[in-house]
C-alpha cells in the first residue's frame, strides 16, 4: 500500500555574499504546475534583501510503501 505524507517546496534565494536563504513551505498540493512554483520563488525574492536572485526552488514528495 501506497500513503501519501506530504509536500514541501524549498525556495532558496542568493541575498548575495551571504549564505543562501532556504524558505520551507510545507504541506503544498500535489503536483503544482512549474509556472506557479517559480511564481511563489519570484515572489519570495521580492520580499528578500534588494538585489537578491532565485537561485531555485526544490520539491520533495514522500510516500510510505507499507504491506
């Protein structure tokens, strides 16, 4: 049996010189669309330090495989 745990997107940005920002969204839906994972990156360099570029954004699913 398959059960789904869960979704999380890491955004990470480059507030340049610094270490990179990791953002932690957990609990996303399903499958988001490319186009509105690198919405949400967009928006969160916005909101970071002026001059700050997305470097990327990471999506980790988990399943538990059980008998």
């Amino acid at each position: 049996m398959i059960q789904t745990i869960g979704n999380k997107l890491q955004v990470e940005i480059d507030a340049g010189g610094e270490k990179t920002k990791k953002i932690t969204f957990t609990n996303v839906m399903d499958e988001p669309s490319e186009e509105k994972v690198l919405e949400l990156g967009e928006i969160m360099k916005a909101l970071s330090v002026e001059g700050s570029e997305l470097t990327g954004v990471i999506l980790t699913s988990q399943l538990r495989y059980t008998k």
